[in-house]
C-alpha cells in the first residue's frame, strides 16, 4: 500500500464522518464538504492503486 492509498482511505473516512456530523446537525454546508471530501479521497486512492498496480506490472516484467 503507498502513501497515497492511505491518504486516499483517510479522505474518505473523514468526509463519513463530516457528512454524518452535517445530516445529525443539519448543516448542508459540512455534509457537502463531507462528500466532497470522499469524492477526493476516492480520486487520490483510485491513483494509488494505479501505480500499485504499475509497479507489480513492472516487477513482473510487463510494459
């Protein structure tokens, strides 16, 4: 797992919580940026996993 897979999980779970914390409060504003935050996080682990993968390809000896 590389550095921005974490960080991608880390987004996401942030903008659960934030979202859940908008709808409990009835705060649209934080429940979008909740959902924003998981669009990010998704976005940033979603490029982890490509060079994850790229790099397993390369140790394999595929181009």
């Amino acid at each position: 797992m590389n550095k921005d897979q974490v960080k991608g999980v880390g987004e996401q779970v942030k903008g659960k919580v934030n979202e859940a914390i908008g709808k409990a409060t009835n705060d649209p504003a934080k429940e979008l940026k909740g959902d924003m935050q998981q669009g990010a996080g998704k976005v940033q682990k979603a490029y982890g996993d490509a060079k994850e993968a790229a790099k397993d390809d390369a140790k394999r000896g595929r181009h």
